[in-house]
C-alpha cells in the first residue's frame, strides 16, 4: 500500500503521474521553524512528522512540503490577506526559489531530498496585487500564489520543473519510488 501524506489537492492529482492506487491522508504535523534550523533540516524535520503517523501501517509513505526562498529566508503561507500582500509586494519584480522536500519512508527504508526551482516575479503594482488576493488563490499556499492558477500571468519559471513549485517534483519522486 502507498500512502501520500497530504492535505493537497494538487499533489494528489501530481502523485497520480506516479502512483496509480495510492491512499492520500493527512496528518496535523506541526510545520512551526524551530530556532537556528536550516531549510534542508526545517524540510526534513516537516516531511518526516507528517508521514510518521502511518509508517506502522507497513505501507509506504511520502510526504512533501514546499516553501519559498527569498534573500536568505524562508517564506511560508499567509496568516491572511494582508501578510499575503505584503509576500506578493516583497517578491514582485525579483527572483527567489521555490523548494519542496520529499520523505519516501516504509519500515526498512529511508529517503529524503529536497528540489528546487528558479522563479521571476514580475513587478506588480498594488493594484494588481490586490485584484490576485482577490480570487483567493494565495490561501494555503507558499509565498500567496499558485503558479497553476492566476499567478502563471506573472511568474516565470527560469530554471527547474512546475510540478516542484505546485507541491511535488513528480520525475524525482518516480525514480525513487522504484527503488523501494
């Protein structure tokens, strides 16, 4: 049995690419950052707990969780609309990183790893970031944004894969869900 551990729509749908018949659960892992811990430690930290509660269950289990990089930190989800507004005006007009860590977990194995995409925001002016918090897409999401809706009108992938920025690097998962 698989297990995707995630509350996600879109990795569900993404997963599908992969593993045909699979499960999906959630688990309330708390995804609080603990003082002086890395991105790759705060990703691994956050993957693991959410897959754990299932790990007994003799299935396979992965989990994802993806944030945004930006000058040296890390950006997660909006409180609400006016912390969203402020990401959006922080990330308008410059590039940053969106990363998603995977744990791929059963009684006997192990995996971790974290992929990255390059991404450009164009500028926006408030206007244009007021009418996108509008449609509600920044909800739940990473940054405020969800490139597969309204805001691939202006985000430009530079260098990486979009199913990283949607929550789950699909090719990556796929070969290693062969070796376990």
């Amino acid at each position: 049995m698989i297990i995707l551990a995630s509350r996600s729509k879109a990795r569900r749908i993404l997963f599908r690419k992969c593993v045909h018949n699979f499960v999906a659960k959630i688990s309330n892992a708390n995804e609080e950052r603990v003082d002086n811990e890395t991105l790759d430690e705060y990703l691994e930290r956050v993957t693991y707990l959410k897959a754990r509660p299932f790990i007994k269950s003799g299935a396979t289990v992965v989990s994802a969780d993806t944030v945004i990089f930006f000058n040296g930190k890390i950006v997660g989800k909006a409180k609400d609309e006016r912390d969203a507004f402020g990401m959006l005006k922080m990330l308008s007009g410059n590039f940053h990183q969106c990363i998603t860590g995977v744990t791929i977990i059963n009684r006997y194995k192990y995996k971790f790893f974290i992929d990255g995409t390059l991404l450009y925001m164009d500028k926006l002016s408030d206007r244009e970031i007021l009418n996108y918090l509008k449609c509600g897409e920044y909800k739940h999401k990473s940054g405020s944004y969800s490139i597969q809706g309204r805001a691939s009108g202006f985000l430009k992938i530079v260098n990486g894969e979009i199913d990283t920025v949607i929550g789950l690097p699909v090719k990556k998962i796929c070969r290693l869900y062969k070796t376990l």
